[in-house]
C-alpha cells in the first residue's frame, strides 16, 4: 500500500470535509464550462443575500491548454473542486487549511502560504481578491473574496476556494507527471485520460470546424435573448456558457484576432449580466 | 509602585488576513504619517522620530516610544463683538457683550479683550484641561485604521469597512495598560496573534514595549528591516557556501520580505541537463511566480541550483525544499516542452506565420509591421546618413524581430519577447549581431532601464517604437491621463535616450511622417492628416522635457529650449543642457536684457511686422547701422556654432550682442514719428531677437528658479 491518498480518495476526503461544514454536495454541471465558478451553482447563487454553501467536482475545459498529452502539466480537461460559501464565514481561512489537514497535510511541517491574487472573469463581468494557496511553493488553491459577479456588487461576499485537484494529487503523491497519478489501485489518471488529451488537443486545435462554432456561438447568443425575453434566466444562463465554450474553442484553433477577442468576451459578458439581474430579481419576493 | 510615570510606550496593531506584498509596503509608508498626524490632532506631543512602524503579511503596527500619558490642554477661544461696542463709555459691558457671555457661558467679567486683524475685539477664553491619553487613543486608533489607502480595496462583511485584505483583529496597548474599542464589529484589545502555524493561537502582549518580542517567541520578526537584513544575510551565506553568487534582475526581495514572517534562506537543486536552456529563460522559471533566486557561477553562467526564503520551520526545510525543488522542475520541463517546439517550428516559419496575428484591428498584422520595419530602418539610415554592414544588420534583425511573437514560449512568458527571438536566430545560425539587434529592440523597458548597445540594435530599437508612436496616432488612440495601453509614453521616453547616447541628430518629424506614410501605402484604415506627424513629435519632446525636468532641471529651461523650435531629440536636448548652464553665467544676463529689449518694444506697438524687412536706406542713426552690422556679423557665426552644436559657444557669441542692442536703446529713438522709420527700427530689433530666440526662449530661461549656489 502506498503512504499518500489515490485520485478518488482527496476527492472522497474533500467531499467528505465540506459536507461536514454543511454544503451540499453537488456534481458538475452539465454542460462544458472553463471553470467551477460557471456553475450556477456559484455563478447565480453567490448574487442573492440567502445563506448557501456548497462544493462540487467540476471538470474544468480549457481547449488551449491541451498539449497533446505529450506535456506532463498541461491538460485541456482537468478537475476543480469547488467550495462557494456564503457569507464568507470570519474564520474561512482556518476552516480551509482544515481541509488540508484532511487530505493529509501537516501545516506545522510544510510551507503553506496565501500569495496575493486577484481573479477576474471578464467573461463573466465577476472580480476579487484573494490568494494562491502555496503549498511548498505548488500553488494548490485559488481562495477568493468574490466582490463582483455578472456586474453586480455582491452583499454579502462570498468566498470561492478551488483546488487543482491535479496539481494536489501530484504533491501528495510526489509525482512528476500528472498521467502518472494514481486514482485508484492500479489505474492510472494517464490510463483514464492520456488517450482524451491527444485527440481533444487535435480536435481543438487543428480539428474542430471553426464555420459552424461561429454558427453556434451566433445561435447560442440569439437563443439566449429568446429565453430572456420570455423571463427564464436558467435556461438563458445555460446559453451563456455554450457561447463561452464555442468562443473558446474558437480561440483555440486560433481564429480570434486579438481586438476581436474584445468584442466576443464583452458578447458573453454582456449576456451573463442579463442573466444574472433577471435571476436576482426573479429572487425577490414579489410585492403584492 | 512608583511614582506615575509622564509617559508610557504606545502599540497599536490591525492583524490580517495576508497583505498583498505592495500594499504592506504601502501601509507601511502610510502609517508612520497617519500616526503622528492623529495624535497630532488629539494634542498627544511626541516626537516624529519615536514613531516605528512594522509590517508584515498578516500585521501593521504602530509603536511609539514614550507618548505622554496626558492630553496638553487647550486654551479654546471665541471671539466675541469688536471692543467699541462690547464696552459703553464707562467701560461697562453692553448687552451685546452679555449676549456674548451668556451664549459662550463665561462670566460677562471673564470676557478678556484681544486684538485681531488690528482691531480690539472681545474673547470668550476657556480652558480645557487635558484628557489621559487612555481616553482619545482609541480615536486615534480609528483614525490610523481608517486612514490607509490602497490602490485596491476589497468588503468581507457586506457594506462593513474595506480594506486590502480582511481585517481580523486589533490590538492596543499603551504602556501595560489595554485600550479596548471596536470598529464595524472588530474588537479591540490586548492579544495579538504568532506565526499562523508555528505558533498558532493567541499571544497576549503584557505591554507595549514587549510587543516585538513576544511576537519573536511567537515565530513572527515584525520590523520588515531586521527581516530584510536576515534574508540578505542568509542568500549571502548560502551562495558563499556553493562557491556562487545568488541574482535577483526581477527585484523579488522587495516582494519576498513582505511575503514571510519567519524568514529563513535554504537551498534548492534543479536537474543539471536543464543548463541548455537559455539563462533568462531558467532565470524567469526561478523568478517570476516562484520568487526564487537564482545561482550564478563566478563566469556569470547559471547554476543548476537556487535560493528561496521559506516562511516555515527550519527543522522541516528538507522536505519542504523537496516540494519547491518539484515545483520547479515542472515549471522548467513545461519551458523546455515550449522551447524544443519552437525549435522545431524554426524562425523561418513563425515569421511567416506573423500574418495570422494581429497587431492592430485597423493596422493590419505583425506581417505588416515587420514590412514597416524594414522599411523605416531605410528611411532612419537616410536620415542619419548610417550604411554598411550596420544598416546590412538592422535590415537583417527587422525582418526577423516580430518572428517570436508566434513562439509558444513568448505566449508563456511574454517578458522574454525578444530575446527568445535572438536565442532562436542565434541558434538557426544568423549572424550573432542580427540576433543581438533582435534582442536590443525592446530596450529600455523600464524608464531609466539599460538601452541598446549596438548601433543595429539602436536603430531597430528606434524604428519599432517610432512605428508604435505613429500607430497610436494614426487611430486616434493617444494615451490620455493614466491610459496609456501601449504604452507609447514609455516608447517615446525610449527613443529619446538611445538618440541622445548614440548622438542620432535627425529630423524627428521627419521619420514619422515616413511612418505615417508606410500606414496610408499598407490601406491602412487611419487619421490621413498629415498633421499627426507634428504631433507626435511634440509628444516625444514632452516626454524629453519631463524626463529634463525629472532629473533636475527646472521646466521652464526645457520649455525655453523648446521654443528654439529644433526638430531633432539630441540638439533639444543640447541646447536645454547648455541654457541650463549658461543661465548661471553673468553672460546670461547680457543675452536676456538684449533680448527683453528688443522684445519688449516690439509687443509695445503692437505693429504687424509679419515678413518685415529691414531696409539699409532708411537707417538715419550711426548705432542702427552698428546694430544692423552686429547682427550681420553675429548671425553667422552663431549659425556655425548651432551647427556643429556647440551650444554654449553659441549663447556666448549672442550674448555679444547686448552693447550694441543697449546703445541702440540709449541713441535711437524707435518710435520715430515717421511710420517708415519706425516700421523700419522695430524690425531690425526683431531681427536680432528672432536670432537670439533660435537658442530658446530667454525670457522663459529667466523665469526658472534659480540656482542654489
């Protein structure tokens, strides 16, 4: 028996910790998402002033950083575990480095430290501050006080941890190459998703049809002002992100210039923020 | 006990979340200021100098030695009605004088008569006895707390206080004694807070004066001095210990000091093969992100090892050495990856793949830009007559330098554009002065950074920011206030160095007129004004005159300099330095009272002398004819002078002029009745003027302070 946890067990063990601290366990979304914060789970929920916490596995795809599988680090799908908590509870420092200690980390023995950073999610119109959690100089956490998200000034904040499940992995299992990492007896992550890397990395970057992703994103945009006309944020917001993922897959095959980036990003900005007032007022109690 | 002591030591600490690095560095500029300013206000004397400030990532504390234990007190004063009409003939007080009593509640007899503004007036004068200081230090607290800025603030408690980071806890103490408060729901009180994992838990500070080294017990060096000094200290040693010295181009000490709290320097390893790769490349897998500080042999050549500071326990640093040294292993394997690709891709094949990027949507692609380049390399040699093999190698490196900008290793590391370009060049074989050209066209990237230091290397340099300069400019984006997101300030600063250090004497206009015409013959959708050209030169001569005036000189000299109307960087530049000398001289006085002369009469009659000439015919005095043969005289050699920029010589030959100009003043009276003769005297003192006026503005010169001597 190895001495360090398997792919499935920090999953188990995250899981297990967070429910302890009352969020629900949720599970990914279900459509392609560039991170945990496109859950709507984090992404609607956070805008209200209702107490909720949750935590979920989201698997994070970010077409241009696929490398063909042949790159150790670099994976065009991994996985996020993602904690929203709201209000951000005073001691939510303390209660994360917990979950470290969970997954086996002696804090008294190691070298863990909150670095300044500050995220933004232009697509998203969503900003905050906070930290990488270094553990060991391996940047294990983004740890964010979210001030803003779909252009609304969030009261109360929340706060938003997620872990690079990879990254993590590799740490507590002293690997040097993410396909090396053992998620369960004699499985590999690499047996489970080396194949996946090479052909996404070929789809995404010299594969995909770029005319019909513009296509795509033109009708996920007009579907989205559809929903929102007819009062459906949810249904909308899902639209939202499959504008999110064609535009990233169109950047991935390169045929984004750099001013037009702009353009798209403001597109789906624009679009999330929309959703994002029309579910907020939708939460307010009707006045009779 | 002994006798109650006048003063007592002052403590007053915000503990953190952590700080970003630049926002305890400015808390800790800000908080010394803060402090003596609020208990300045709340008539607590101390001396500047007692006041330290400490900082670090989860703490700002103020400390002060020796504050006294008791408010001054305060005279407070009202005035009243004027004298006169507080007081009747008999001296006794009028109503107007009761009223004024009665509202300040004083006796009507303890009204004392003062003067203001010359006049008698009466005061209502009270007394107010100081407070103990235990009594107000808690608003002073507030006012240190609340009086931080940061550039960036963030909430964490719905609409409660902003701050950088959240504000966990507050701790006062002034001598032994705790002040207790509470601001938006944070308590005040006595208890700090150690290392947040090797002395976890609260620490209670028996005094003020115990603070820094309770917190030591507790694992925390709080003045980031003594922290700065250990990690100096402990990169020396253990650089001296591998016969090597550390490096830090990226400056990371300053962020590193301010990132720990219990400092100690230990040493890491990374796989010898990885030597092959180019040291800015190791150098920025060490730095940037890492922090790391990178090993060099006594050769200069990089090592396969490096320094960290860790903020962890000492008797763990194997293990913990193990996870950085891991870290970067991945971060260089991940370099190396982008690097053989690149390789493999070849210069040759990204420079033809500069067409699929753009460099600006109305401007065309890098492709473009690269043609421009070689293009404007040909019109900068003209124009400083440059030929040869250095105009063989600028041509050279222009057609390449764009080509690393389609690198994977400039998308992961935009900072190494440039030179991973040149690395590139070099490797596939280009001659090493087109790859040291190519790696020189970024430079200066910092103001005051180093510039290029081949002649090649200027050009390209030169032309790439010109072409940036004339961009901005062609599609109306020029920077205004703090945006600026080309940054075409920093290009403009830029060029105006590397002229002047390489003695490049051009017509600046000139080059971006060429640079605006290569936009119109690409079809590129720009401002077709040919205006623009001007405008960016007198951009560039704005950023030359700051930088004059950032490094001393005062503006009005520059803005003197700047009316000689000269159209290139080096002799602006030439001429401001020698006025700014000059100006110090008594000669200087002789070239501004001539001038002042001349100028002066000539705005006094208001006479339109456009295009005036002066006519030998109607001179009736001796001293006009002198005055006309001076400046005859004087004007070509002052031309000879300017001319092989020997500006000082040619404020002295001008400032020959002024007997002749007072002698005329004295004998000829210019405002004859006689409009001819009149006409006729006011442009032959103009004339003089407007020579003595192509060596800058002596009125403006005049008008700078002056010199200390």
């Amino acid at each position: 028996m190895a001495d360090f946890p398997t792919f499935q067990n920090i999953v188990l063990t995250l899981q297990q910790y967070w429910a302890s601290q009352g969020c629900l366990i949720m599970q990914p979304y279900h459509t392609e998402v560039g991170a945990g914060t496109f859950n709507p789970a984090t992404f609607l929920r956070c805008l209200d002033d209702r107490p909720w916490r949750a935590a979920y596995v989201e698997p994070s795809i970010r077409p241009t950083d696929g490398r063909y599988g042949e790159n150790p680090y670099r994976l065009s799908h991994y996985y996020q575990f993602q904690v929203i908590l709201k209000p951000a509870p005073e001691d939510v420092q303390d209660i994360y480095l917990n979950s470290l200690v969970e997954l086996g980390v002696d804090l008294a023995a190691h070298d863990v430290r909150f670095v300044e950073d500050d995220w933004e999610g232009p697509t998203l119109g969503a900003w905050g501050l906070g930290w990488e959690v270094w553990i060991d100089g391996m940047e294990a956490t983004q740890f964010t006080y979210f001030q803003q998200v779909g252009g609304i000034d969030l009261n109360p904040v929340s706060v938003e941890l997620t872990y690079g499940l990879e990254r993590i992995a590799m740490y507590l299992q002293k690997k040097d190459s993410v396909f090396d990492l053992v998620w369960s007896g004699g499985v590999t992550y690499g047996d489970v998703y080396q194949k996946n890397e090479a052909q996404w990395s070929r789809y995404n970057f010299d594969v995909a049809d770029t005319g019909l992703l513009f296509s795509h994103f033109a009708d996920y945009e007009q579907e989205c002002e559809r929903c929102l006309a007819a009062g459906l944020p949810l249904p909308a917001y899902d639209y939202v992100l499959k504008c999110s993922h064609a535009f990233n897959l169109l950047d991935s095959r390169g045929v984004i210039s750099v001013t037009d980036r702009t353009g798209y990003i403001a597109r789906v900005r624009n679009l999330a923020r929309r959703c994002a007032e029309m579910y907020l007022k939708q939460q307010q109690p009707v006045e009779e | 006990m002994t006798a109650a002591a006048s003063h007592r030591d002052f403590l007053f600490e915000i503990g953190t979340e952590e700080l970003p690095a630049a926002a305890a560095r400015s808390a800790a500029a800000q908080a010394g200021p803060l402090a003596a300013q609020a208990l300045a206000k709340h008539h607590l004397d101390m001396d500047r100098d007692s006041i330290s400030i400490w900082v670090t990532p989860r703490r700002i504390a103020v400390y002060i030695n020796k504050l006294p234990v008791m408010q001054q007190s305060q005279e407070i004063t009202d005035r009243g009605p004027i004298a006169s009409k507080a007081f009747d003939a008999d001296g006794n007080p009028t109503r107007a004088a009761e009223g004024f009593a009665r509202a300040k509640g004083v006796g009507v007899d303890e009204l004392e008569v003062r003067e203001h503004d010359g006049q008698q007036f009466v005061f209502a004068v009270s007394r107010k006895e100081g407070l103990p200081a235990t009594a107000i230090l808690h608003e002073a607290c507030r006012e240190i707390l609340l009086g931080i800025n940061f550039p960036k603030t963030m909430r964490w408690q719905g609409e409660g206080m902003r701050f950088s980071r959240p504000v966990r806890w507050l701790a006062a103490k002034f001598g032994s004694e705790t002040i207790e408060f509470e601001i938006h729901g944070i308590a005040c009180g006595g208890v700090t807070r150690g290392h947040r994992f090797l002395a976890n838990g609260p620490v209670p500070i028996e005094s003020a004066a115990e603070y820094k080294e309770s917190l030591r017990a507790a694992k925390v060096i709080v003045d980031q001095e003594e922290r700065r000094g250990a990690i100096l200290e402990g990169l020396a040693l253990e650089a001296g210990k591998r016969g090597a010295s550390f490096i830090d181009p990226a400056g990371e000490l300053e962020e590193v000091m301010y990132l720990v709290e219990f400092p100690s320097v230990q040493a890491g390893e990374f796989a010898e093969e990885h030597l092959r790769l180019p040291a800015r490349v190791l150098t920025t897998c060490m730095q940037s992100h890492q922090r790391y500080f990178p090993l060099t042999a006594e050769d200069g050549s990089m090592m396969a090892g490096f320094l960290y500071v860790m903020n962890g326990d000492p008797a763990s640093a194997p293990e913990i050495t193990s996870g950085n040294e891991r870290v970067l292993e991945g971060r260089i394997e991940d370099a190396e990856f982008s690097f053989d690709k690149d390789l493999a891709t070849g210069v040759e094949a990204m420079r033809a793949g500069l067409g699929n990027v753009v460099f600006h949507r109305r401007l065309g692609s890098l492709e473009e830009k690269a043609v421009r380049l070689e293009a404007l390399v040909k019109v900068f040699a003209d124009l400083v007559d440059l030929c040869g093999p250095d105009l063989k190698t600028a041509m050279a490196a222009a057609s390449l330098a764009k080509a690393d900008q389609v690198s994977i290793m400039v998308q992961e590391f935009a900072d190494l554009e440039g030179y991973i370009g040149s690395v590139y060049a070099r490797l596939e074989g280009y001659p090493s002065d087109v790859s040291d050209a190519i790696s020189e066209q970024y430079l200066p990237d910092s103001a005051g950074g180093n510039i290029p230091v081949t002649v090649p290397g200027a050009v390209l340099s030169i032309v790439d920011k010109a072409d940036n300069i004339m961009a901005a400019f062609a599609v109306d984006e020029v920077p205004t206030g703090s945006r600026d997101p080309y940054g075409i300030r920093r290009a403009a600063a830029g060029i105006s160095v590397i002229a002047t250090r390489f003695g490049f004497d051009f017509d600046l206009e000139a080059l971006f007129t060429e640079a605006h015409r290569l936009f119109l013959d690409q079809k590129a959708d720009v401002n077709r004004d040919a205006a623009i050209a001007a405008a960016a030169r007198d951009f560039v001569f704005d950023r030359i005159q700051n930088r004059l005036s950032d490094d001393g000189m005062p503006v009005e000299v520059a803005e003197a300099a700047r009316a000689a109307g000269l159209g290139s960087m080096l002799r602006l530049e030439m001429l401001a330095s020698a006025l700014d000398a000059f100006r110090s001289q008594p000669a200087f006085d002789d070239l501004h009272t001539a001038y002042f002369r001349c100028t002066k009469i000539a705005a006094k009659a208001g006479a339109d002398l456009q295009g005036a000439t002066v006519d030998e015919s109607l001179f009736e005095e001796e001293t006009e004819r002198g005055l006309f043969r001076t400046v005859a005289e004087i004007e070509p050699e002052v031309n000879r002078l300017t001319d092989s920029r020997d500006y000082a010589a040619a404020l002295a030959a001008a400032a020959g002029i002024r007997p002749v100009v007072d002698r005329f003043f004295d004998d000829v009276m210019v405002m004859a009745e006689d409009e001819k003769v009149r006409n006729n005297r006011l442009a032959l003192v103009l004339r003089a003027a407007a020579m003595l006026r192509r060596l800058g503005d002596p009125m403006r010169v005049a008008a700078a302070p002056k010199k200390e001597t």
